[in-house]
C-alpha cells in the first residue's frame, strides 16, 4: 500500500514541499534597466548579437530585471530557450521584422533620443498599448469628471492604479500594460487620490471588489498602501467585501514579504484587514512552476497566508514559455500544495508582442483541457482559456459539432452587462484563430447575441467622456 500511495503522488512529491519558518538574510535591491542591459554579468557572456538584438527591442518594449530574477530563476545554461529568460529579456522576434529593422538601423548610427523618439512612437501605436477599451470604456467619472487611474469595466469590480505602483520589481516581456512602463504620461493610469477612490465606491454600491493593480503595488512601501486600503474599513465601505492586490512580486521579489525593512508592516496590513471583515486575495502572477521553487518563495507565501489572506493564481498561456499541458499540470499541483487557489488561465491579449506569444485558440482548449484530465478537482478551480475581451472575459468551452457545423463553444465569464454572463454561444471552428475578434458567428447568424447592445454601450459610454 505505501508504494502504491507513493506512485500516485506528482512528479515532484519527493521534494518537501512544505516551508518551515526559517532565517533569511536581507538582500539588496538591485535593478537593471535596458540602460544597463551590458552591465549584466550574465548577459556580458552572451554573443554580441544577441546583445546586439536585446537593445534594439528594449527600445520600444520595457525591460527591467533584477539580481533575484537573474541569480535565483534563470538557467543561464539553457539560454534562449529558459522561459524564465524569455519571460525577462527582450527577443529580437518580439518586434515585427519590419519594426526590428528600423529601430535596429538608428541603433547601428547612434541616433540621438530626438531622432529616434517618432520612429518608437510609430512602433508603439501599432503595437495596440491600451487594449480592451482601457483608455475610454472603461473609465469611471465622479461629479461629472473622468477619473485618471481607475477603471470600472464590470458592475461588481473597480480597478485602482496607485501612482505609487506604476513599476514592477522586474517586466514581463508580454505584459498587456507595457504601455505603463515606458515613459510616455499619455499611456499611463495613475492615481494618488486616495480620497477619490473612497467617494466613488461609496457611491457605487454594487461595487464589493476593489483590485489593486499597476504595474505593482507591491512596489510601494507599506504606509503609501495603508493610505489606500485602511480606509476601506470606513462603515460606509461595508459593501467592498473584498480587497484584491495583484501582484508578480512572489515571482520577481518574495523578499518584499520577507526581509524588506517594512514586510512586516505589509503583512500587519493584510491581517488587520482580514480582522475587519474583508476578504483579501492576494492575484499572483505565475507563468511557470519553477517561480515557485526557491525557499524565500515559499516563505513569503507561507507568511502572506498566515495574516489569513488567501492567494489566488492566473497566468496568460504563452508561446515560447508556457504552451504545454505539462508546465500547466506541474504548476496547478504545485500551487494546490502550497494551499494557492488556481483561478485563471488567459489568453495572451491583442498587444504589445502578442504574435511572438499568442497561441491558436484550439490549441490553448487543448493545452487546458489535458491538464486538467491531471490535475485533482482541487486545481479545477482555474477557469480557462479566457480571453479578456473588450466587451468581457470571454471562455473557451470547447469544440463541438452542431447540425453538421464544427463550431467553438464559448460563453462570458463576465461582461459589460451582468446578463450576459454564462450565456453560451458558438462560433465557427477556425484552426488560426487567437482572439476574439478572429472568430465567426456560426449556425447561421450574422452577428453574436451581445453584438448590438455592447456597440450601443460604447456609443453611450463615448459620449460621456
């Protein structure tokens, strides 16, 4: 009997996976920039042409990384193919080849900042920055005035942006708000009006979500997040039950939670807001389970869920890093063991470098369907594949045939209005397809159900702003 329980463990159970408190000395935070990309020690051993690629695309993508990520998460052996590295550092396909040629041609000739900045410019509009309506549909107003910094796309959840967040401790390469991080104020989403916030969701009371996000909030220090998320105990905020922070920090610096001069103070923060009635989920950003590997992880997710927050998991499936059911599988039994809660598979969103990231549609089905046939109903909590949608978060179902018709099965996981939730609706099969916009009404209609109300709502959501 005991090796029969043996042989139907994970691959990796025997490993301990628990955590035990333990001692970690402090770490500094050292950053590197695309500024510094030649001052890496690990990258100075690559070729020249592979440095040479890295600047040119870090001239339009954000690059940032830190000695942690580098040390701790990469396997400078297996280089280009480590995802960790691929998830960090700028690939010359990430560009169109078109787009790498131009800027490639102004970093052979030393262009000055001036000479480049209309060519990155151009690059970056076609690269679709603000997706999903981010810029306009879903922009909240208070007193007649659009407020900078937040978005309220769905009735129950108000996202909030802190100026103070608009970093991470190191970039993804496919994140869908890189438009965030390169310095152009007109692409960004920040606010610092603590105030603000608190008036609109007292005014919204249909609102019991409240998603901290950014770049990261973690990135701010423990008194800047008090100033946001204390108020929420207020009486007259009884109705935002939840507290969401999203975060890559497990990732890409548990050292936050751990040893930083003010953890403690964050993690005080969580409970006292656990003890005042709040659920506060903690959205880690995993894309592969060797994050989740090194001991100062493990201990900063042993700590976050001792002040009783709970620690939910989501990740886009990415070609190049992620686009298999074994990653997949290992990843949500890891996560299960740690006591996360696996919540989201994404599709990769129409932007920044989706055509080096994005997978066909069929293939994500597949991707998440055979992990799942692995994984305990436990995991089974992911929901997937989700593509979020300018008119909502919008799943995958499967593949099915009707009345002779191969066709997708797709419904809303959450959408502009309320009532189109878990309505299912099928689109024509289509082998290429990897967004929404790609498919097809099928079984003969002309448009999907949602079509005309969501067109009427941009018009009366346009019209305000």
């Amino acid at each position: 009997m005991e090796a029969l329980a043996h042989a139907c463990q994970p691959d990796q159970a025997d490993e301990d996976i628990s955590t035990p408190e333990a001692h970690f000395s402090p770490r500094e935070f050292k950053v590197y920039t695309h500024r510094q990309l030649d001052r890496i020690r690990q990258v100075q051993a690559l070729s020249e042409q592979q440095r040479f690629e890295m600047k040119v695309v870090s001239q339009v993508l954000p690059f940032r990384v830190n000695d942690y990520v580098l040390d701790e998460l990469i396997d400078w052996n297996n280089i280009p193919d480590d995802p960790i590295f691929r998830l960090v550092f700028p690939q010359r396909e990430m560009l169109q080849p078109e787009h790498f040629d131009e800027v490639a041609a102004l970093v052979r000739a030393d262009a000055s900042s001036a000479e480049m900045a209309p060519v990155i410019k151009r690059v970056r509009d076609a690269l679709n920055p603000h997706p999903a309506g981010q810029m306009d549909l879903n922009l909240p107003m208070l007193d007649g005035e659009p407020l900078p910094g937040m978005q309220h796309k769905y009735r129950e959840t108000v996202l909030f942006f802190p100026s103070q967040g608009q970093v991470c401790h190191s970039y993804c390469t496919f994140c869908f708000r890189w438009a965030q991080f390169v310095g152009d104020k007109e692409l960004r989403f920040a606010s610092s009006e603590a105030d603000q916030l608190h008036r609109y969701l007292a005014e919204h009371r249909e609102v019991s979500d409240l998603l901290v996000t950014g770049g990261d909030p973690m990135v701010m220090k423990a008194r800047h997040l008090r100033g946001y998320l204390e108020g929420l105990k207020k009486p007259e905020l009884a109705h935002v039950t939840n507290i969401r922070i999203g975060s890559k920090s497990l990732t890409f610096w548990p050292y936050r939670f751990v040893t930083d001069p003010d953890a403690d103070d964050v993690l005080a923060l969580l409970r006292e807001l656990v003890d005042a009635g709040k659920h506060v989920a903690f959205m880690a950003h995993f894309n592969h389970w060797r994050e989740m590997e090194t001991p100062i992880c493990r201990e900063a997710i042993r700590r976050i869920r001792a002040t009783g927050a709970q620690i939910r998991t989501q990740a886009p499936l990415l070609h190049h890093i992620n686009d298999d059911a074994d990653t997949w599988t290992r990843m949500w039994r890891t996560q299960v063991q740690l006591g996360l809660v696996p919540y989201y598979m994404f599709v990769e969103r129409d932007t920044g470098a989706q055509h080096y990231f994005e997978v066909p549609l069929v293939k994500a089905w597949e991707i998440y369907r055979e992990a799942m046939q692995r994984v305990s109903g436990l995991a089974r909590t992911a929901r997937g594949p989700s593509m979020s949608a300018d008119p909502g978060k919008v799943e995958i179902q499967g593949v099915t045939e009707i009345n002779g018709e191969k066709v997708f099965v797709l419904r809303f996981i959450q959408g502009r209005n309320p009532d189109w939730v878990q309505r299912p609706f099928f689109a024509r099969y289509d082998e290429t397809a990897t967004w929404l916009p790609d498919l097809k009404p099928a079984l003969g209609a002309e448009k999907f159900f949602y079509e005309e109300e969501f067109d009427a709502l941009k018009d009366e959501k346009l019209a305000l702003i």
